[in-house]
C-alpha cells in the first residue's frame, strides 16, 4: 500500500522562516542575496521625507556615537506631519485625554488586522508617565485579555520595569505600533502600519512621555521612519518629534537570545540616567 507524503504545513514553515529572519536581522544582517533578474525589476515608488522628518535626523542628541544618516531611509509607514495625521482620521485632533482618544478608536475596522483579533488593545499604565515602552504588536495572550504584554514576553517586560529599573509597571505606559495582533503572530504589515500609526502618535502626544523605550525593530523603525537593523540602533539615543527614544531589544527576542539580556540592561541603564532613577537595589533583571 502507498503512502501519501505528509503536506508541508505552510504556517510551520512561514513562522520558522520568519524566526530566522528576525534573528539574521537583529544579528545586524541588511538583507538577502538576491538574483540579478530580480534587480531588474521596477522599483517601488518611496514617499519622499518630510521637512519634519528631515528635521528629526539632523537633531538627534550629540550623545548619538552611530550616524544613521546614510542608512536611514523613509519607511513606507513613515508618519508626516501631526495635522497630516489628523487629516487622515477627522475628528482625532478633538480627542484631548487618553479615554477619548480611546472611544474615537471604538471598534476600528481601518485595516485587515479587525478581521481577526478578539480585543483592540489599545495600551496601559500611567496616562502621564514620564517612560512609555512601545512594541510592535499584540500576541495571544494580549489578544485574549486586551492588555499589551502579559504574555512570557510581557513577564520579562515587567521584570525589567521592576527588577531592573525598580519603578512600577503601572508607574509606565505601554503599548504597541499596532493595536490588534497580526495572524499567527507574523509581523505587522506597512499598510496596517500606516493605518494604526495616527493612534499612536496621538497616544504619546497624550502621555508626553520624557523617553520612549522602542522594543524591538517595528516599533524602532515605526518611531523614527527608518529601516536600520534593530541591532544598530539599540543603545544610541534617537529623537522622534522632539521625544528621546532609546531603541532595544524585544522581549520575545530576549526569550530566544538570553545572552543578549545584558545589551538591554545596558541601554536600560541609559534610560534610568536619563530619567534620574537611582540604580535598582535588586540589580538587574533575571
Ligand atoms: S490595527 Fe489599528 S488600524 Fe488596524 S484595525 Fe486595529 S486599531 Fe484599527
């Protein structure tokens, strides 16, 4: 009797290539071979910078050690100017606090990422915290609670507010580039990008937050309209509409890469400096 092959189960191999992609990335590789046909191809047309976003790379904190100039490129997320923002969703201006902003989001359907998800999850913490963390988007837990970061990934957040920092989880904000978690935990894409993005620099003009944290490289190159590797950017202060982001390592990532704990307690350090947080009297985070 013959047996039929076992079919390749697509979602197996799309999430094993995408691990391995994120990990070559955050290893700091800028891209894959490609073949010389595929060169030939018409290239996709790219927005071009903004006066404001010009403005951005060229104020950047003298603290900098690394210049992005070269590299940096407009992501096709790129946000514009804060009344281009508004212009894109009438009415957002109008929300002035947190829970407006809140209810003007209500049961958004402006991507494809509704289609899936059980909760918006909108963000947490202290609606004038002087940190905000931002991440890239929910997971399965988050999905299921509405609530960013409760998961294993969200655990090690905590541990670092809190271990590491020795402030409180709720003394914070936090939340993501994109409110609703992609399927199968895949990255979000530029249009579900684009469309969450007018929340959530709405979000941190409410907050106001003296530092933004970036976790992992969609928050970092949504926060700043680049493309840079993640591991390039963490540990060098950028600035993102006149607020300091300290680009880092993702949790998740962490939970792969152990060893690279002790890069996110270095950058943490520089964030409590910043801040004016005395050193934690229970060290760094586990
Ligand atoms: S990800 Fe953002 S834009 Fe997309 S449906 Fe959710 S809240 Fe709306």
């Amino acid at each position: 009797m013959s047996t039929r092959p076992t079919e390749p189960n697509h979602n197996i191999i799309l999430a094993t290539l995408r691990d391995y992609v994120e990990q070559i990335v955050e290893e700091g590789l800028d891209g894959l071979p490609i073949s010389p046909a595929s060169l030939q191809r018409e290239p996709s047309p790219r927005p071009a910078a903004t006066p404001r976003e010009s403005e951005d790379a060229s104020t950047r904190p003298p603290t900098a050690a690394r210049s992005e100039t070269s590299e940096a490129q407009a992501a096709p997320s790129a946000a514009g100017t804060a009344a281009a923002l508004f212009a894109v969703y009438p009415g957002l201006e109008k929300t002035a606090n947190l829970a407006e902003l809140r209810a003007f989001i209500g049961d958004c359907q402006r991507c494809k990422l509704a289609k899936s998800r059980t909760h918006l999850v909108f963000g947490v913490g202290n609606p004038k915290a002087r940190l905000m963390f931002v991440g890239e988007g929910p997971g399965a837990d988050e999905d299921a609670q509405g609530e960013p970061f409760v998961g294993r990934a969200g655990q090690l957040l905590t541990d670092i507010i809190e271990r590491g920092m020795g402030i409180s989880r709720a003394d914070v904000y936090i939340c993501n580039v994109v409110k609703c978690r992609p399927p199968e935990n895949r990255k979000p894409e530029p249009s579900e990008i684009a469309a969450c993005q007018p929340f959530l620099w709405h979000q941190i003009e409410l907050v106001r937050p003296q530092v933004i944290v970036a976790l992992g490289s969609v928050a970092a190159q949504a926060l700043l309209a680049v493309k840079t590797p993640i591991s390039r950017m963490r540990g060098v202060w950028h600035q993102a509409r006149g607020t300091m982001v300290m680009p880092t390592f993702h949790p998740a990532y962490l939970l792969r890469n152990p060893a690279d704990k002790r890069l996110v307690w270095s950058d943490v350090q520089e964030v409590m400096k910043v801040l004016g947080l005395p050193a934690a009297k229970r060290g760094r985070p586990r």
